[in-house]
C-alpha cells in the first residue's frame, strides 16, 4: 500500500444532504482501512438562482425533482435514520428551508487560508441541518465562523467586500467543467471519481482498491 498520502478531493455544498452523509461515511472508511489521506473541499451551490430569503426544503425538492409530498417525508426520513448511524443530526421540520450559499463559499474559501476550511465546513453543516441556521445571512454566518475560534469581524469584512467572489466563481467553474454536475463528487489521487453516497463498505473497498493500484 502506498505511504504517499491519498489526496481526496471532495465537491460539495453545505445545503446538500448526502454531501455530510457521504463524507461521515467516507471518515468512517478512511478510519477503518487507515490510509493516509489528505482531503480538500470543493465548492459547488446546488441552487446558484436560489433567492436570498430561501425556500421552504419541501416545496424545492416538489420543484426541482418532481417528488411527491410522501417521497420527500420518506426521503427525509431516510437521511435521518443515515444521520443518526454516522453520529450526525439531522433535525427536519416542516418549515425547514434551503439557502442560496455562494457567500458561505466565499467564507470558507478564507477559513482555507487559514488552515480551518474543513473544521467551518463541518460547522456549517450543523449550523444548517442540526441548527436550522439561516446561512445565507452574513451576521449567522460570521457568527459561526467566532463560534469556531475564526475572527468574527473579518469574517463578516470578507463577506461585505466579495474579495474572494471571483476566485470562488473559478473554482465552481472548474469542476463544472470536470463534468461535476451533482454532489458529492469525491475525486481520489486527482483521477478516480466517487459520486454519492456510497456507504461505509463500498468506500473502504474503493480505498483499498485505489491505493493498492497506486502502491
């Protein structure tokens, strides 16, 4: 098995689900198997038309997908109960709502530049799906970020001037680009592509599989 750290590119964005399950699952993998990993987090918006006062979850998913009010119950349900074996809370209501989340992008790209994109990136997820934080506010945003030791008055200053609006712009572009057009994508050793959530099992064989190929 190689010793090189395994590099994980991992597209994703913190409205999306599956992105938190397929990433605990993926954790739990890593874990089991112990390969050497080394994981960076991707921007991509599920909803870029997304207004800035949101939807409620129920009607987007009717909207976008086509799902009948019992298909989304029992959806919901489903990432529950997934939630739940992985340590992740999951806490739907029926008032839930989705979030435009380019300006969380912008954040998290400075959270990089300091070594802490993957510790906001967890945050942002609880603050959405556990919290029912509205993250597509700037004070919430800014607020997570202090709440995870980042600088809260810059976080917000970042945030008011879009300094890193175009670089995050690129980066979306780039995976789009790829052929990414749905998240997760997980890329392993910048060659192997992993879509959705593929469960604990399937993950650490794919691990294995990569890097015994790459040893």
């Amino acid at each position: 098995m190689t010793t090189q750290p395994l590099v994980i590119d991992i597209v994703s964005d913190v409205m999306c689900p599956w992105c938190i399950i397929g990433y605990r699952q993926l954790a739990r993998a890593l874990e089991e198997t112990g390969v050497p990993h080394e994981i960076h987090w991707h921007p991509f918006e599920l909803n870029p038309e997304m207004p800035a006062e949101g939807q409620n979850m129920r009607e987007h998913i009717v909207e976008k997908y086509g799902a009948t009010p019992e298909q989304s119950e029992q959806n919901r349900a489903q990432m529950t109960a997934l939630g739940a074996q992985l340590g992740f809370d999951f806490r739907f209501t029926e008032e839930f709502r989705m979030h435009n989340t380019f300006v969380a992008h912008q954040l998290l790209h400075w959270a990089d530049q300091q070594g802490r994109k993957h510790d906001l990136k967890m945050a942002l997820f609880t603050a959405h799906f556990t919290d029912r934080r509205n993250l597509s506010d700037n004070t919430v945003l800014a607020d997570v970020a202090g709440e995870i030791g980042l600088d809260r008055d810059e976080a917000l200053a970042v945030m008011q001037d879009q300094r890193f609006a175009q670089v995050v712009r690129e980066q979306e572009q780039f995976w789009i680009n790829q052929g990414i057009t749905g998240v997760p994508a997980v890329v392993l050793d910048r060659k192997h592509l992993v879509t959705g959530a593929q469960g604990v099992e399937n993950y650490s064989a794919i691990l294995r599989q990569v890097t015994q190929a790459e040893g």
